[in-house]
C-alpha cells in the first residue's frame, strides 16, 4: 500500500492503528496484572483460612462479559460457550462466598 493510499483509508475511516494498539496493549498488561493481584489474594485468603469466591467471581465476570460481547459482535459460537461457562463459575463462586460469609 503506498503512503498516500494508508492516508486516505485514514482519513475515509477515521481509525487509528497505531493507537488501537496501544490500547489493546496497556488493556492486556492491565489484564495480566489484575489477575495477578487476584491470584496472590485467593492464594492469601486460603492459607489464612478465608474464604476465597469473591475475588474468583471477580475475574470471571469479566470474562463472562467479554466473552458475550465478543459473541454479539463476531457470532463466534466458542465465545458464547466460554461466556456460558464463566458466567455460571461467576455465580458458583459467588453463591460460595456468599453462603460461607452470610452470619446465620
């Protein structure tokens, strides 16, 4: 593609490459990040004797969500299996925390 070819795809589409990529790349460091943290806190609450759903339906309610929205956008049938799937271990994790932590 020549340059003055990318530029006019530029200017007719208004999208910037280079940035998206900047942001998909902070959004997965921030990702890698999040469930990072969220490991060393259910590997803290276990040894400490805690309970540990909350924090686990957390990150799976982020990939349920994701997923989902990746299956109304590409009608990709695995993300609405993954989205299934960790939408119901987000329910199971918090359904176990909660149970565990309800003063009774």
């Amino acid at each position: 593609m020549e340059k003055e070819e990318i530029l006019q795809k530029y200017r007719r589409e208004g999208v910037d490459e280079g940035a998206q990529e900047r942001n998909r790349r902070g959004d997965d460091a921030g990702f890698y990040a999040l469930c990072f943290l969220a490991l060393a806190l259910m590997i803290y609450q276990a040894l400490a004797g805690q309970v540990f759903g909350d924090v686990a339906a957390v990150l799976f309610v982020f990939s349920s969500v994701g997923s989902f929205a990746r299956y109304r956008m590409d009608r990709d049938r695995f993300f609405l299996g993954m989205g299934i799937l960790t939408g119901t271990l987000c329910l199971g994790s918090l359904g176990w925390y909660v149970w565990h932590t309800l003063p009774l």
